[in-house]
C-alpha cells in the first residue's frame, strides 16, 4: 500500500505544478490564435483531474482502502481531533460562507440590479486576476466551465483532503495530524502554480481551511458542495450575459 501512496504523492508534485504550469503557458499563447483552445484547455482540465480520481476508485476497489477512509461517508461532527473552538469556528464561517454563495447565486439570476453591479465588479477584477485567458466566453466554454465546477469540486477533495490526508497520515503515523493536514494543502496549492505564487499561497490556505472541514466532519461531501459553489460563482459575471 505504501508504495501506491509514494507514487501518488510523486504524480502530485510532478503533474499539476510542472506539467501542468507549462500547459497553461501554452495554452496562454494559442488560446487567442486558436477559436477552440480554451475548449479544449478545458477538456484537458477535466481529464487531469479525473484520471487520477478514477486511479484513487480502483484503489478502493482492489485494495483494503476503502471508501470511508478517504471521507466518501455521510458527515459525523467530531471535535474530538482539533478541539471544539477550532472545529466550531470553521464550520460556523463555512456555513456563513456557503450562505453568501448562495444568495450571491440566487440573486444573480433573480435580481437584475444585482446582477449589473455583480457584473460591473467583476469586470474590474477581471483586469487584476492572472489567469483571466481562463474566463469563459462562448456558450460552449461557460458549459464547459459548469462541468469543470462539477469535476474539481468533486476530484479534487477526493485527491488533496479524502485520499492525500490519509495517505500522508499513513505513511508518517508519528506526525500531527496538523502537518498532514499541512502537507496536503501544500500540495494542493501546488496544483494552482499557474496562476502565481499569490494564488499558490491562497489556494494553499483554502486547502488547509477545506481539511479542518474534513477532519471535523469526518466527510468530503459537504466539502464537495462548497467547493463547487466556489467555483460556479467564478463563471458568474461574465460581461456579455447582461440583459
């Protein structure tokens, strides 16, 4: 089992951060030369995340490692791990925040103000962001970009809080469950080595958020659900949806 968790962890630093960093520089340079690019950069996207998703299932199937172990399990709060303050106070902004996401959402699409407005403050972030060659355009793209929403928020914890955390955990059993939590959010903010060292720092500090989640819950699902909503309220806002 050992062996399996090395390589994995391996495939983590080797994919995302080099491979996939140098994909996005290409990318970057065809994506206004070329009308399918970004369609296809976004095909590419789902395909690097689902592969190793659909690796980490067939582990489950053929090995001990089973689906509990790696947080796909109903929620169960347990303060027992961090400490009541640490696991309360997480779950309590959580929810704050999947609430925000929610109205954000609702709002969007039933309030033509808000929508404006939401619209308006996206276009001046849009100017600031690194990775705007991103943002969907076509009606295709912004499909797409909701199926992108739907795969990282389901592969990714599966990836870097269900299975990372409990093969770190594993394979060093003598270390704070604190620095496997580290650990795995170092590796996931590694994932994002595209959009700059900012977002590396970012993205690495919303992992660590994210695990706090799952060691209280003892479950990724509801993490899978606001990590998508964090993603789908991304594409909102785009210039040309405006009626």
């Amino acid at each position: 089992m050992g062996i399996i968790f090395w390589i994995f962890i391996l495939f983590t630093l080797i994919y995302e951060p080099i491979i996939g960093y140098f994909g996005f520089k290409k990318f970057e340079e065809r994506v206004f030369l070329f009308s399918q690019a970004r369609l296809q950069y976004f095909k590419n996207i789902m395909l690097g995340l689902w592969i190793p998703t659909l690796f980490i299932i067939f582990v489950i199937l053929f090995t001990e490692l089973t689906f509990e172990d790696v947080g796909i399990t109903l929620p169960t709060i347990n303060s027992e791990i961090l400490g009541p303050i640490i696991t309360y106070a997480t779950l309590a902004v959580a929810a704050f925040y999947f609430i925000v996401l929610i109205f954000y959402i609702v709002s969007y699409y039933s309030n033509v103000n808000f929508r404006k407005k939401f619209i308006e403050s996206k276009k001046k972030q849009l100017s600031e962001i690194s990775f705007k060659s991103l943002i969907p355009v076509t009606k295709k793209e912004k499909k797409a970009w909701t199926y992108i929403s739907i795969t990282a928020g389901v592969t990714e914890e599966i990836i870097y809080r269900g299975f990372l955390i409990f093969a770190i955990a594993y394979l060093f059993p003598s270390l704070s469950i604190w620095l496997v939590m580290l650990a795995a959010s170092v590796l996931f903010g590694l994932a994002h080595t595209y959009q700059g060292i900012g977002d590396v720092i970012r993205t690495t500090f919303i992992g660590y958020i994210f695990s706090i989640l799952y060691i209280g819950l003892g479950s990724i699902l509801p993490i899978i659900v606001l990590h998508f909503l964090i993603d789908y309220v991304t594409k909102l806002g785009d210039e040309d949806e405006i009626v």
